[in-house]
C-alpha cells in the first residue's frame, strides 16, 4: 500500500505539469468567436438597463405525500434581489439575495430561509485581462448539466431546494468567501482562489450568512483555461483543502458540427464513500473518481436535447440504497442532507436527459423538461415546465413526478407527484 501511495503522490505533479504544458502550448491558436457551450440550451439575459433587479415569484400547487399517503397543498413565495454597479475607474460592486418562503417543510427545516449568493467588490485593469475580486461569489466550473465534477466550490452552498432543475440550483446557491485574482493572456487564463475558513459549522438559522455551509475549511483552488483549437477549450483544476489530500480534475467541451457539442468533466479527491458518512462507520477516506459525459443538439427548431452519463465512485448502490432507505422516512432526509446542499450525485451511476424549446408553438412559451435516472436502483425523477413571458411577467406551470420502489433513491421521495403554478414579477 505504501508504494502504491507514494506512486500516485508522485504522479501528481507530473500530470498537472504535463496538463499546464499541453494547454499552454494550445493557446496561442487563434480564438474562436463561436463559444462551444452555445448550443447548451440556455437563455441569454436581457441587457441590464438598471443595477438594480427584483423579482418576486409566487406558487401554489398540491404534493402528493407518500408517507401519509394523501395530497397536500403547498404554497411558496420568494423574493429575488440583485445589484450591480461600477463604483471607479476599473472598480465594481455586486449583491445578490434570495429569501424563500415554503409551506410545507421537511425535517424540522424553517419555512423561511435567506440565501446570501454573493457579495463583492471587484478590480478589472484598463485592458481587462486581469481581474481581482473579494468577498462572497458564486463560481460555477464545468460544463455538464446534470452533475459536475469539478465544480469544487458547490459543497454546502444549497440552503433550499424549490426546483429539480440543476441549471436553477447552480443560479441560486450561495457563493464563497474568498479572494480570487484572474489573468487572461490570448487564449489561456489563469485564475487563483483563495477561500479561508470562517465558520466550523452550517446554521440552521432563517437569515444566517450561513458561512459555515460554505467555508468550513480553507481551501486553495488554481485553475487554468484555454481555447484548445477552434470550437475547443478545457479547464484544469488543482484544489489544496487544508489536512486533505490535493484534488484536481479536467473539462472539456468541443463543437462537433454546426449543431452539437460534446463536453466531459473528470476529477479524483480523497473523501469517504456517502454510505460510510451516512453509516458513520468511521471508514478512512479513499481515492474517489468522479466523472460526466454528454452531448448537447440543438435543432435549427430551437430544439436543444442533451444527453449526459454521470458517475461517482462514492455514490450508493442499490443494495446500498436498499438497506438505508429501508430504516423509514428519517433515512431519506439524512440522506437528501447529505447529498442535496452540494448538489452531489448520489448513486454510483446515473443518467440524465434535459430537454429545453423556445418558441413552444407561441414566440412568448417555452418548455424545460428534465428525467434523472439511477442507473443503479432503477428509479427515475420527471420534471417539466411550460413558461409563458410577458414584458414583466412570466407564468410557469410546473409537474414532477418520482418512480420507483419503496426503498430506491427516488421512489423512497416523501412526494411522489408534485404540480404547482407559478407567477414571476421582474422590477
């Protein structure tokens, strides 16, 4: 054991520096104005004409419970606040909030809870290539849809969950404390994060900071970009967390034809299996490989259809989830606990299919519609939204259902269907 240890320290720095190398000597092909995740299906914002933009969302709907075997009523609100402004020659300042209200609740969760996403201050130089910033962002790395691997600054950063939708999940989550100094150079980057502890804990206070979910432990995180070739660019990440083992994982998107692209995400930690942390067994941590594949087509329609194969060697099994899940409905929430804050895949393999249309029939209707399937239980997630826009309103109409038996990943959900209508007012 000790040999096999001392080879896989030894590789390490050898493969980042072979990594660095590669990209670098990539870098100076000529930029592409074609981005390759373009084709992802998301929806560019309107110009911001004020720095300031609130919205509030209204929802209401029925649930139905599957422990108490019955349909619930179930009503939301939230407000939704950014802020944005340039302060100085190069400076900038930047604020986002999101308060929700939801009824019901789940283990003893308070109905109303804050997520504080970012608060900033931000230096851009005269020639934009360098930019520092300080305070809490949201940075979001990786191109896959449904899990991200070397997305390593997402741990904790979830206070509550109001959609299946992972692209609104990564929106709304709340950002870390840090420092992050970039530098941009033709067509490679380099960006350094510095995030330190603040908190040892997460609160379960309504309007906490909630420092504790995000900067538990301080974390150093290098990374460097690069436009590999036209319609190509990657990502390489070297994460050191204090008393851990470093981390580093690799993403890479690339256009294949006018209308597809392909992307893929690779990353290696040393963390405990889920069943070990659940269990608390007192396991050792291990070597974890985390991975995500997919291809996104987009249709000249307005079509995007993506299909993604996710995997994670500290994810459950289906005997695993069998024998947790069996223990009652406490087991689940232990287990969404567990997985849900960090928007980890739970299973050892898993599928995901997301589906968006523009101009659904209507120029003003749109439809998302996503299916997560556990590759290892066999269960499956449904969710699905028909949005119709006007100039200061949208109303979306929202279903989920969860499929599966009892004692799998989703078919142990307390809801096993959920409908609700929704109505966003933007100021």
């Amino acid at each position: 054991m000790p040999n096999k240890q001392n080879r896989r320290h030894a590789a390490w720095p050898l493969a980042t520096a072979i990594g660095l190398a590669a990209a670098m000597a990539c870098a100076s092909t000529r930029a592409d104005d074609t981005d390759a995740l373009a084709l992802g299906g998301s929806t560019a914002e309107a110009p911001v004409t004020s720095p300031l933009r609130l919205a509030l969302e209204l929802g209401g709907g029925t649930l139905a419970d599957r422990w108490q075997s019955k349909n619930v009523s179930a009503h939301r609100a939230a407000f939704d606040l950014r802020y944005s402004q340039a302060v100085g020659s190069g400076l900038r300042v930047a604020f986002s909030d999101r308060v929700d209200d939801v009824h019901p609740t789940l283990g003893g969760q308070p109905s109303t809870v804050n997520s504080l996403r970012e608060a900033f201050a931000s230096w851009q130089s005269d020639d934009a290539a360098t930019v520092v910033d300080f305070g809490r962002v949201n940075v979001r790395n990786g191109p896959a849809f449904g899990f991200n691997p070397t997305d390593f600054l997402r741990t904790g950063a979830l206070r509550t969950i109001t959609t299946a939708d992972p692209v609104a999940l990564r929106e709304n989550r709340m950002g870390v404390a840090m420092l992050r100094v970039a530098r941009q150079e033709g067509n490679a980057g380099l960006t350094l994060v510095l995030a330190p502890k603040v908190a040892s804990a997460p609160s379960q206070s309504s309007w906490s900071a909630d420092f504790g979910a995000t900067n538990d432990r301080a974390r150093a995180l290098l990374a460097l970009n690069a436009r590999l070739a036209e319609g190509t660019s990657g990502q390489l990440f070297a994460v050191a967390t204090r008393n851990e083992r470093p981390r580093w994982g690799v993403n890479l998107t690339t256009l294949a034809g006018d209308s597809a692209v392909i992307y893929a995400e690779y990353a290696e930690s040393n963390e405990q299996d889920l069943l070990d942390i659940l269990t608390n067994s007192g396991a050792p941590a291990k070597r974890q490989r985390k991975a995500a594949l997919g291809l996104t087509y987009t249709l000249p329609s307005k079509l995007s259809l993506t299909l993604e194969a996710d995997a994670n060697s500290r994810g459950l099994r289906a005997a695993d989830f069998a024998s947790w899940l069996a223990q009652g409905p406490n087991a689940y929430l232990a287990y969404a606990a567990l997985t849900q804050p960090s928007q980890e895949l739970g299973a050892r393999r898993a599928w995901t299919f997301y589906l968006t249309q523009k101009e659904l029939g209507l120029k003003q209707l749109d439809l998302t519609a996503l299916v997560r399937r556990n590759a290892e239980d066999h269960s499956t997630l449904g969710w699905l939204e028909l949005r119709y826009h006007w100039p200061r309103i949208d109303a979306a109409l929202q279903f989920q259902t969860a499929s599966g038996s009892a004692f799998t990943e989703f078919g142990a959900m307390p809801y096993r269907r959920v409908a609700q209508l929704l109505l966003y007012a933007y100021f």
